[in-house]
C-alpha cells in the first residue's frame, strides 16, 4: 500500500469514529445543544412575533392567568385588554426560565421591568394598566365586547392609516435593539433551563410533581397560586 493510500484510509478510520461528525453521533443521552434549543423555541417566538409584525393591529383580550410563555405571546400584541380577574407576571424568573420577547423592557422601562423579573411578582391586572404593561382593565362580563367595539373604533380609519401608524410606533421599538434583546431572551431561556439550579427544580418537579414543585417555587413570595386562601 502506498503511503497516500494508507494516510487515506487512517483519515477515513479517524472521521468514521470521531462522534463530532454530523452523522457519527452515538446513541443515548446527549449533552445540551444551545443551538437547538435556540431554534426550538425560536420557532415558538416566530409564532408570538407575528402579533407583533401582522401589518394590522391586533388586540389581546386577557381573563384569568396571562403568565411565564403567556406574556411572551399576549406582549406581543398591539394593545391588551385585560378583564379584571386578569393576572400577568413571569415566575419562571425565579428559576428556569427568561422571557423570550424580552418585551417587558420595551413596555415597561428599564425600572419597572427590573422590578418585576428580579422578583417574579405576580401584577394584578389592575396594576398591569397602572404601570403600562397593558393598555386598560375592564369587567369580566364586558371584556370581549369591550375589545371589540375598540377594534371596530380602529376599523373606521383607513387600512393604510393603521398600516402606517402601526410601522411608525413598531420601528421605533425594532430601532431601539429589539431583535437583538429578543435573540439574547430565547438564547438565555435556554441557559437558564439548564443551570444547576434550573435541572434541580426540574428533578425536584420529576419527584414530586410539577404542581408541588412551582408550589415550593412560589411559596416564600405569597403569590400566584401561593396566594393565602381567602
């Protein structure tokens, strides 16, 4: 055998077992990929970014709980109208997750969004029109025709006026960095899934289920579904 056909086929003995290669992976468990879970969820924040970029404006008329990956999707609407038994807020920040939309900083400001996922607290609907994170809080029995009678208000301008003033308000957001906190939110929901702390709260939720395991997440905040029984 010549030496370049013995140095081929040593070449070839190498890629066949080297695990890296595309195709050569053993099987069973993996580590963590980063760059497929960034694409795993980003096609979830593709979904919640339509809200966001259909030319029309859209409307998200919120009841009950409107939390975690529910923010993620409801923030991206236009305008948000909550029913006062409403309740927003990202527990997952306590641990195991980051918002992938980043949004909150963008509804919010810097303070209040700081205020709110450094602690997880749960926002009232009330206080969530208080503070800007949803437009207005109306009855619950009014709430869907409340929405709707503000969306046939929007309907009586032109097609083209709401296309227009949608794009101004959205580009200034999209001008201030957007795509990019949005990209940094999806890759770090990803880390924090997979922190010491964050596989932890997973074990723990395998032990004793997920309910308890959000349970003894939220019990030192009294919030949530910890919330004192009335």
């Amino acid at each position: 055998m010549s030496p370049a056909a013995s140095d081929a086929g040593r070449t070839s003995a190498a890629q066949t077992k080297a695990p890296w290669i595309p195709g050569n992976a053993p099987a069973g468990k993996r580590a963590w990929d980063s760059v497929a879970d960034f694409r795993m969820m980003g096609r979830f924040v593709e979904t919640y970014m339509k809200l966001w970029y259909a030319r029309k404006p859209t409307i998200a008329a919120v009841q009950g709980w409107c939390i975690g990956g529910g923010t993620d999707m409801v923030l991206c609407a236009d305008q948000i109208i909550a029913a006062d038994d409403a309740s927003f807020g990202y527990p997952p920040a306590r641990v195991w997750g980051t918002p992938t939309t980043a949004m909150w900083v963008y509804r919010l400001g810097a303070e209040l969004a700081k205020r709110y996922l450094l602690t997880g607290d749960e926002i009232p609907a009330r206080r969530a029109a208080e503070i800007g994170l949803i437009l207005e809080v109306v009855p619950a029995d009014r709430l869907l025709a409340h929405a709707t009678a503000y969306a046939e208000r929007m309907a009586r301008l032109p097609l083209n006026q709401l296309v227009m003033l949608k794009l101004l308000v959205n580009q200034t957001v999209e001008n201030m960095g957007f795509a990019s906190s949005r990209m940094l939110g999806t890759l770090f929901d990803g880390i924090a899934r997979h922190t010491q702390e964050g596989l932890d709260f997973v074990d723990r939720a395998q032990e004793v289920g997920f309910r308890d395991a959000v349970r003894e997440r939220d019990d030192p905040f009294g919030d949530y579904g910890s919330k004192p029984k009335r």
